[in-house]
C-alpha cells in the first residue's frame, strides 16, 4: 500500500538535463526529424568510443540481436547458448530466426560462465549471447575456447571496462540498447557493433532490403530518428559523469549495506553499476512490501527465467532460481536527488 504522504520513487527513471532539451529542440527546428546526418554522426561516436570499425543503429536491442544472428546465417534449427537469467526479449530474438534457445545457468553474479555453457554445448551450437548483466563484467574471453562466435550484450554495461582497459567489444558483436532505463538513452533504439567487415556487409544488405525475409515474423529493420541521436549524442558527451554518479552512489550504498551484513549480487570490480541487487534468502515480498510503506518501488532482477516459459526443470538452472527468488533491485540511477537517496539509505539501515 503506497503512503499518500510521500513522493513515490520509481525503480527506473532516465537522467535528462537541459543540455539533452536544448539539444533535441534543435532538431525541431532544423525540421528534419526522421533518420539522417545525425544518426550517421551518432554512430561514429559510438564507433570511436569502442573502437570499433562498423556501428549500425536499430529499432532495439531486440532488434539488434536478430540482426547479428542473421548476419551469422543462423537457421532454423540452430543452436544459440544464451542465459535463463536475463531479459525474454533475448530469447523472442533467439526465436524469432527460428533457432533453438539453448538455456544455461549462471554464476553468483546471474552472468555465464565457462562451466555453466559446457554442461549445454553441442554440435548444433552456433553462436552464445553472453550477457553482463547488471553491469556485471562476463568473461568472455574464457568462451573463445568453444570456437563459435560470440554476441556481446552490453546493454546493462554501456562503457564496461575490462582489466582496466579502455570500453571494447571482445566479442564478435556487441549490442547496445538506448531504452529509457539503459546507461545511455535515446527513449528507444539499439545499435549492433562489429570489426568485421564480413559482417557489416551482410548488416547493411539488411537495411537496403527492409523486408529481409528470413523465415522470421520479424522482417522490419528500422534506424533510430535525429531526434533520437540528437539525445543520444548529448548522452554521450557527459558519459563520464553519468558512470561517477553509479559509481558514487554504489559507495553509499554499499557501504550500509556492508555494516548491516546484507548480500549483493553486484560484482565489485566492475566500472559499471547499473542495478543494485540485494539478495535476501526467498525475501523478495517481504523486501518489497518493506520498501512500499515508503513510496520506494522495487523490482525483481528479471521479470521471469526464460526456462520456465520453455517448460524447463528448475533443477539444471538452480543459481538462477535461487538469485530469482532472492534478489531485489532498488531504484539506483543518476537522477536520484539527494533526498531520495536518504530515504532508501534509511530503509536499508532498518533491513
């Protein structure tokens, strides 16, 4: 039950700033709207920020996995590894091609591992989609030895730094989402990243033919609008303080949580904190109803495991039932204001 006599505070909420309006009105009045220069533009930002040679905005982050697995030539039959513990947008875009989702478990941090592919590996693997999920860094170069190729999502790791080096794509693809509650915004969108040149071109002949028919109901490959990248290369101009802020609050946060003994599911070397994720043995209704008297939203990790909407056993996913049923996401972002952030701090100090 919510309190009347409070501002409630959502678990998700993007941070706009004047500069991201000014940036954006000005589009308005150049009066091109729809997909141009500086979409182009906005790509090639994003290219040097990774580093990367080819970058292909899209509708989604959906949209862009479908992209890349058409690239691979990927059948219907096909095997792609992917986690149960992640977004079931990931695997409508497994299903969409007409590939066999092959789910597998994942580690503490709810990202897969070496381990957890090798118990689902076969000969009709194709590809993996390895997923950092909360920010959580995956390692990906100990899937290298399974010799297929492999999709980076990095949709929850915008700017992911790996031994310290500067934000790269390991993998063979890297896929970015823009939706509203991603590191990085532009409303909606996604963007596919690749080196190869092999498969930029089979990316771009998507785009010259819309209606790519490849046995797939999904046959509509839209760019993002110049609204959308006008935001999105504003976004980008202040990354930097974006990743200060997540970094400064998960101090604050954490360090409560530390005195008061309570588990996490965040990785703590990793650069990018996108979710903070506490774990609290079969807690989350409790947790939840606790955080409610407050006006303070709170979520699951993932709205549901992908195995279970297969119809799969929980007994060979069991770290992703038992993160399912433990953890609880509260709301951690940048736009927190100073009194928001003391109000979940003294919530935390009472779990």
């Amino acid at each position: 039950m919510l309190n009347s006599n409070l501002s409630v505070i959502p678990h998700s909420r993007p941070w706009i700033s004047v500069e991201d309006i000014k940036s954006v009105n000005q589009i308005f009045k150049t009066k091109m709207i729809s997909s141009g220069d500086l979409v182009n533009q906005f790509e090639k930002k994003i290219s040097k920020y990774y580093s990367i040679k080819y970058s292909f905005s899209l509708s989604s982050g959906t949209s862009a996995i479908i992209a890349s697995l058409i690239a691979l030539n990927i059948k219907p039959g096909d095997g792609i590894i992917l986690p149960t513990y992640v977004c079931k947008d990931v695997l409508e875009a497994v299903l969409s091609v007409g590939a066999k989702a092959q789910l597998c478990d994942v580690n503490s941090n709810g990202v897969i591992s070496e381990q957890t592919v090798k118990k689902v590996f076969n000969k009709k693997t194709k590809a993996i989609i390895a997923v950092h999920t909360f920010g959580n860094s995956c390692d990906i170069k100990s899937l290298f030895k399974f010799s297929v190729p492999i999709i980076e999502d990095i949709c929850q790791a915008f700017g992911l730094k790996v031994n310290g080096e500067k934000p790269r794509i390991i993998g063979d693809f890297g896929i970015l989402s823009f939706n509203a509650t991603k590191c990085l915004t532009t409303g909606e969108g996604g963007m596919v990243l690749v080196n190869k040149f092999i498969y930029a071109q089979k990316i771009n002949k998507i785009f010259k033919n819309k209606n790519y028919n490849f046995n797939t109901k999904f046959k509509h490959f839209d760019k993002i609008s110049d609204i959308q990248a006008a935001l999105g290369i504003s976004q980008l101009k202040r990354y930097e303080k974006f990743i200060k802020k997540r970094q400064n609050l998960f101090k604050k946060f954490y360090l409560v949580t530390k005195k008061k003994s309570i588990h996490l599911v965040n990785d703590y070397k990793s650069n990018i904190k996108f979710r903070f994720v506490i774990k609290k043995k079969n807690g989350y209704k409790f947790l939840k109803n606790f955080f409610l008297t407050q006006n303070i939203i709170v979520r699951k990790g993932i709205d549901q495991l992908l195995h279970r909407i297969l119809n799969l056993n929980d007994k060979k996913f069991k770290n992703a039932v038992e993160l399912f049923n433990s953890s609880i996401s509260i709301p951690f972002y940048p736009s927190l204001s100073k009194s928001e952030i003391s109000r979940i701090l003294k919530l935390l100090i009472k779990i």
